[in-house]
C-alpha cells in the first residue's frame, strides 16, 4: 500500500525556540513580551537533572530579571532552614540559615510548567514536537508532529535550548572544554531521620553525596562520582562503599541505586548559525547549583541577541558568536570555583575521583 505523505505546513515566525525547559521557556516570554513572534517547539522527557533542584540565595537577582521569581513565590519554592555539610574533616556541620541565605528548591515538574505558561501568556505558540532538524542556513525548523504530520518554521532567527542530552548534530555542536566525566547516582528513599529535613552534602572517596529532602517528605540521595571508576569498580560496590564512607545522614542507608545520569560539566560551542543557550551549551557541575540560574540568565542573553537579529541591528552569525563568547565566559569562571572548591577536600587526594580533579589546573588557557 502505498505510504500517505503529509505536506509540512509552513510557518513563519520571527523566533523559533527548541526546547521549552527553563531556557527555552525564559528566552520565549522574553521575545513574545517584547512583541516578538514566537514559536516555543516543546518535546517533553528528555531532562537530565533531578526532580528537586535548589538554586543559591543570589539567583534571586537572575530571578527577579527573568520574571522567574513571580512563578518561584507563586509555587512557594523556598530553600530548607537546615543545611549541613561534611567536607575536608569529617564533622557533620549543621548550619540553620537566617531567610534570606535559604535560596530556593523548585520541584522541575511545576516549575518548567509556570514558565512556560508565562510564555504562553506574553504570546509565545507552544507546539508539540517530535523529531527536529534544523537547515544550514539557521532560517528553518522541520518539526515532525505527533498528530499533524510536518510543519517548517520559517525563522528570522532560532534558539536550541534542548538541554544537557542535545545530540551534536542538531546544531553542529563540538564540545570544547569538559571537566571529568562525573555520574549522578541516585535513589528516593523514605526514612525516618533526625536529618530528614536538612539539606547536606558530603565528601566521601568515591566523590559525594548529596542528601535532598524533597516537598512530599521523602529523600533523594545523590552520589556524584568519577565515570571511569562506576565502570571499572561497578555500580552497586561503589555506591554501597561511598554510603559505607559517610558520616552524615547517607550513613545509615540501605538502598539499591534506582537511577544514573550524566553529570559532566561541558562547554559546548555551535557552528551553525544559530543561538545555543542553556544546557545544550553550557553545563556547569551540580556542585555549584547554579545549573538553573545560568540557564535563565544565558537565555535572557540568547533572547537579546535574537532581538537585535529580528530588529536589525546584528547579523546572525555575529549574534551567534557573541552568544558563544558569553557562554565560554561563564563556563571558565564557574570551572576555576570548582576546581578551588573540589581542591579543598584534601583526605582522599589518592582516591579516582578527587585525584581526576584535583590534578586541574585552576585557570587553564583558552
Ligand atoms: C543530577 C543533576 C542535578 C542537578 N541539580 C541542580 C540543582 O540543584 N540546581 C541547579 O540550579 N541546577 C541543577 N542541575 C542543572 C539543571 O538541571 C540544568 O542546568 C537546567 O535544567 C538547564 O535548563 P535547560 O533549559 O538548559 O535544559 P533542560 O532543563 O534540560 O530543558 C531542555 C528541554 O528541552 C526539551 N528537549 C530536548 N530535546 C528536544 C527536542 N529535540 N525538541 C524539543 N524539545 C526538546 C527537554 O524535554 C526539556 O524540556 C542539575 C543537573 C543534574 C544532571
């Protein structure tokens, strides 16, 4: 029999927006807010970070500029009081932060959904999309549809803000500088526990753990550690000896590994002509929590640049490389915070995962 075709449609837009997690939303409410047309290309399930994330108390700001911070105080995504730490001695330290030094913890879930009905509301088009390709010229978006077979965007200029797993081929993407190869292990445990409310990371020698109570009363319990050593030493032996090593509240636990992710922090740089934002090109290593932040602050970047294309002042590709320059920017100063705040932990100097690290230079040429 033969095979029905489907015509894509075309679209025409001024901004053509792939992927509407926090960037991707942020970037469309900024460019439908100032009268742009926009058109938001959501795919849902292909995030790589945790169910809860916590930004530090000076993401305010970055919260506050995007409009974020109306949809963090709407959903009541306050940081714990409770805060406690194991690094470079181990002595659990428990610190109760006065309001203002709590920060913030947004369950991923409702909070990408707010911004993206805040993008929906400034005037953006959220358009469900299967596959996505994009054409050399940075001018066209071919979205595959579920129900409605093909559409093209036709695009003055388009953002890719598809996140940590963005395959290179969608926009030519080479990376440029990585740290080692860092994976989350993680499991959701419900405990009873003096510390079931605290915040805590640890340093243990397999790398280390964060402790994450979560809005429904349950835990999640992270081990962030070397890529090289889970795939020589195995899975459950290194996870079962980094819970073995802790002080802190991890100590106690007797639970499998229920997921793993990758946690690299990555410099990514396009050579298409188009604007990368958020993940895709700029990850950061967890230990910093400032995934979010950034993500929100290099799409308010991404949409200016994008502006200043649709309303003539930049080229295209000169937009492109002043988008790239802020990212390698950012990605450099938060690698030296890093590098000083892993270079702090000096039990475990011979241990893979701190060795890998601690063998960085602070500030390396680029
Ligand atoms: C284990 C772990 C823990 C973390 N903890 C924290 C933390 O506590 N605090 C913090 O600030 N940061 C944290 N981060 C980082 C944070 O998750 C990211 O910085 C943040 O999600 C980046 O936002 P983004 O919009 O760039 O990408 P994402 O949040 O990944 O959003 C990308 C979006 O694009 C969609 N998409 C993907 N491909 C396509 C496609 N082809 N077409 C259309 N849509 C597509 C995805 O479904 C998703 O909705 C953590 C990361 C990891 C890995």
């Amino acid at each position: 029999m033969e095979k029905v075709r489907h015509t894509p449609r075309n679209v025409s837009v001024d901004v053509a927006v792939i992927g509407a997690g926090p960037a991707g939303a942020t970037a469309s409410a900024a460019l439908a807010g100032a009268g742009l047309k926009v058109a938001l290309l959501h795919r849902d399930g292909v995030r790589a970070g945790a169910a809860e994330e916590t930004l530090v108390p000076a993401a305010r700001r970055v919260l506050e500029r995007s409009g974020a911070l109306e949809c963090v105080e709407k959903l009541g995504f306050h940081g714990r009081a409770l805060h406690a730490s194991v690094w470079s001695e181990p002595v659990l330290r428990v610190r109760d932060e006065r309001e203002q030094e709590r920060g913030f913890q947004v369950e991923r879930r409702a909070f990408d959904a707010a911004l993206r009905e805040r993008a929906t509301q400034a005037g953006a088009q959220l358009v469900e999309v299967g596959q996505v390709g994009i054409d050399d010229r940075g001018h066209e978006v071919r979205a595959r549809t579920a129900d409605a077979g093909e559409f093209v965007f036709e695009a003055r200029a388009i953002i890719v803000a598809t996140g940590r797993a963005t395959p290179d081929s969608l926009a030519r993407l080479a990376t440029v500088v990585e740290l080692p190869a860092t994976l989350a292990l993680s499991t959701t445990l419900s405990v009873q526990h003096a510390l079931a409310q605290t915040n805590a990371i640890e340093a243990v020698r397999e790398g280390w753990l964060w402790w994450l109570p979560l809005a429904d009363g349950r835990v999640e319990l992270t081990l962030f550690c070397d890529r090289e050593e889970e795939r020589s030493v195995g899975r459950e032996a290194l996870w079962a000896a980094a819970l073995g090593g802790a002080v802190g509240p991890a100590r106690d636990v007797q639970a499998r590994v229920e997921r793993g992710t990758l946690a690299t922090a990555r410099l990514r740089a396009s050579s298409a002509p188009v604007l990368v934002c958020g993940d895709a090109s700029c990850a950061l290593d967890p230990l910093s929590s400032q995934g979010l932040e950034t993500a929100l602050a290099s799409a308010q970047h991404a949409a200016h640049c994008a502006r200043s294309v649709v309303e003539g002042r930049s080229e295209l590709g000169f937009a492109a490389l002043e988008r790239r320059a802020w990212d390698a920017r950012l990605w450099y100063a938060h690698r030296r915070q890093t590098v000083e705040f892993l270079r702090s932990e000096r039990r475990f100097v011979d241990a893979p995962f701190w060795r890998a690290r601690q063998a960085l230079e602070s500030t390396p040429p680029h």
